[in-house]
C-alpha cells in the first residue's frame, strides 16, 4: 500500500516537473519582435493555411504579416468588377486580435494578373480602358483596407534585369512608364496615411539598383506621393555581398525614402546547385547563421532608415524555396525548422539584436 503510494507521488512529483520544465523551456525562447522592438517591426508572410498551422509562431514572433498571395490582383478580383475579399479579410481579423500589423502586397504587378485585365474584346486593352481599370482596383482595395494597413507594395518589379530599363510587361507596353506614377497617385488617394512601396529583387545588384534608383528620384522630383523602397531579399548563404547591399541601402536611404526588407530568406543553396538533400549540411546551417547575424547587424545598423524587415515564411515546413529554381529540391531558408523549432539562424538573429 504505502509503496503504492510513494510511487503515485513520485509519478505526480516527476510530471508536475517535467510540466513546469517543458513550460520554462517555452519560456527561454525570447520573441523575435521583442528583441528588435527599438529597431524594426518583425514581418512574416503568412498564408490562409499557415495563420492556422504556424499560429503560435506567428503571434509569438511577428508584429508584421504579409499577405503571400491573397492580395494579389488575381486573388481580389478574378473578374472584372467581381472582388473577392473573404481571405484578405480573414488576414486583416487575424492581426487585428493580435495586435499585429499588415503590410499591403501588392497593388500592380506584371505577375499573378488576370488576363482579362489587359483585354478587351480579343484585343489589347487600350490605355484608357487598362488605366481604368488600375485606378479602379487600387482605390477599391486600398480603400477598403484604409487605416488597416500601415504600408502598400504598389508596383512590383518593373525594372528591368536586362539592359532596357523597364521589364517588358502588359503595363508598360500599354500605359508607358507612367502607370507607376498613377499607381501611387491612385493609392495614396484611396489611403492619404498609408506609406507607400515600390518592391523589387536584384535590388542591391549594382546595375539594377542604378535603374531603381533613377527611377525613384524621377518619381520624387514629380512630386508622386511614394515613401519607401522594399528590397525583397530572396538572398542565399552565398549570395549577394554584404557590402553591396549596404551600399544599396544608403544609396536608397539617399533619397529620403524609408527601407523596409520585404522577403527575406536565405537558401542553403547557390542558385544552381543540383543537389537534392534530405536535410541541411552542419557547414549549411553554421554559414546560414552566420549570414543571418550578419544581415540583422546590419538592418540595426541603418534602423534610422530601415523600419520593417519581413521573412518570407514562417518555418522550413512552409516555403516558396522547395522546388524553386531547382524542382524536387528540398531548402531550408527561414529561422524556424519543419518542426517549428528555432534554428541556429534564429539565435543568430537574437545574438544581433544585443
Ligand atoms: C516575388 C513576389 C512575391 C512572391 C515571390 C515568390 O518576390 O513579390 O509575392 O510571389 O516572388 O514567392
């Protein structure tokens, strides 16, 4: 009986401590957003699915989320004026009962567009009919969200990577360079408040970050209401030079424009790398901590200027890398594993904020 009882004591004793223990543990896991709240808002990009599956993460780390695909045009509106707001919606909720705040992406992008947008009766839109219809989605989302998100990608990626200096897309062919400079015009109207982007990848790539750049002042010197760049920083464990991109973000910062960091993640892999691996290397996972460290000493470093930087994910169980550029290969870019857990890239990133 009585060693009956002393072993139902030691059972409780040794739960109630692993309880408390497991609870501790929880507890030493310092929030991302906290460490760098004098510096920076701490984004991720979320999804439908994720804002459920990673749920703990994202409260817990972020105090900024970005929609990844449910405010694209062919998210909101499939057909012409037909909009579709439910998931948009469920996002802005979601950060509302979590204190969080939205990053709006993304207003006028050559990518993720209907193709109804540029045609008209089996031809071409004019660009009349395309400018219409631009101003007419941007001030029905941007309305609609106004004073709910505190800053918009309004055009995406209209710089060119080769030698002409506008990509060659749908907008420019039609409108001309000036669909950008409408395209603010157009936002700012719908939300006077919110600030607003132009977001773009090679963006510290010298030649191209030339192009941004001019275009930017251009903007500016019209008097366009834009407020920020977003370097998008889809970078790897290789890739590009810390120095180019500190280079870049004075040069931006140059302009009087606010920075925001608007996709970071880093690819254990140079671009080209074929290999398929069932998990991260030890060399790939100490280099990416290294860089990672690297990088946020250096967002602190410009925070007069940088006031937003964004991940893109959550954990490595949820990511746009797999199988991009490389199909069938498995990456690892984020700060959290496929089990949620943090990584050695993630205490790298509270190493850097001390
Ligand atoms: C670009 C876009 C993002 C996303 C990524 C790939 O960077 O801006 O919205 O689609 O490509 O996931």
């Amino acid at each position: 009986m009585r060693k009956r009882r002393v072993l139902l004591f030691a059972l409780v004793l040794s739960l109630l401590l692993s309880l408390n223990l497991a609870v501790f543990a929880e507890e030493e896991i310092p929030s991302l957003w906290e460490a760098y709240s004098d510096y920076f808002l701490i984004g991720t990009a979320v999804n439908s699915r994720t804002l459920n599956t990673h749920r703990d993460l994202i409260v817990k780390h972020f105090n900024s989320i970005t929609a990844e695909n449910e405010m694209k045009f062919d998210a909101l509106q499939p057909t012409e004026g037909i909009f579709n707001f439910y998931r948009a919606d469920q996002m802005i909720e979601f950060a509302k009962e979590n204190n969080i705040q939205v990053r709006g992406h993304v207003l006028v992008w050559h990518s993720q567009t209907p193709s109804w947008v540029f045609r008209f009766a089996g031809q071409p839109a004019t660009k009349e009919l395309l400018l219409e219809r631009m101003r007419n989605h941007i001030s029905t989302v941007v309305g609609r969200y106004k004073g709910q998100i505190y800053a918009w990608d309004v055009v995406n990626e209209a710089i060119s990577d080769g030698p002409e200096i506008y990509r060659d897309s749908p907008w420019y062919n039609i409108i001309g360079k000036e669909f950008i400079a409408e395209a603010f015009r157009a936002a700012h109207e719908a939300d006077p408040d919110a600030k607003l982007f132009y977001n773009d990848y090679n963006a510290v790539e010298p030649a191209k970050m030339q192009k941004i750049y001019n275009m930017l002042k251009e903007l500016i010197e019209e008097g366009v209401p834009i407020h920020g760049v977003g370097i998008q920083g889809h970078w790897s464990i290789e890739h590009p030079d810390l120095l180019q991109i500190m280079r870049a973000i004075e040069k931006y910062a140059s302009l009087g424009l606010e920075i925001h960091i608007t996709e970071l993640d880093l690819s254990v892999f140079a671009w080209d790398d074929h290999r398929k691996l069932a998990e991260p290397t030890p060399e790939m996972i100490e280099k990416q901590a290294l860089r990672y460290k690297n990088l946020f000493n250096i967002f602190k470093r410009y925070s007069d200027h940088i006031t937003s930087v964004t991940l893109w994910g959550v954990a490595d169980d949820s990511t746009w890398k797999d199988n991009y550029p490389v199909q069938g290969r498995k990456d690892w870019p984020l700060l959290f594993d496929v089990n949620h857990q943090p990584k050695e890239a993630f205490w790298a990133v509270i190493e850097a904020s001390k």
